[in-house]
C-alpha cells in the first residue's frame, strides 16, 4: 500500500470517527484543525486506524504524532517491516 493510499484509508476513518462525511485531512492536519478531536476522541481514532488498517502503535509511537503524516509515515513503516 503506498501513501496515497494510507492516507485515503485514514481520512475514511476520520471522517466515521467525527461523523463529518465532508472531513478532508492531510498530511499536515492536526488536532488543532479539527474542532472536536480531544484526548477521548484521540484514543477512539488511534483504535478505529488500528482496526482498519491492520497495525498496533507502541504508545512510544503514539506520542511522538504530531500531525496525520507521522501517523501515515507509522504506517508505512509497519507495512514495511512486515513484508521484509
């Protein structure tokens, strides 16, 4: 799956998490942008992508997501290290 991709697969899981069908995230996208993404909210997305796209973050991980790339670059990164 390549990052095009990841991130189309996160914005559909935002987009039930908050319930907001017009939702568009980036790369770039943080809580700060989204009215209603609290720290509850927060945990409810992390389980929700978890979910969808196959992977389990370490909370060493889940710390350091500054915006929606990190997580996506998370992602990857788990893709790739189960396909070596």
């Amino acid at each position: 799956m390549n990052r095009e991709e990841v991130l189309k697969k996160v914005n559909d899981v935002f987009k039930d998490v908050f319930d907001d069908k017009n939702l568009a995230i980036s790369d770039v996208t943080t809580a700060n942008d989204i009215e209603d993404w609290g720290s509850l909210t927060h945990i409810t997305l992390i389980a929700a992508i978890e979910e969808e796209l196959d992977v389990k973050f370490e909370m060493a991980d889940i710390v350091k997501f500054e915006n929606v790339g990190d997580m996506v670059d998370a992602i990857l990164k788990k893709y790739a290290s189960v396909k070596k």
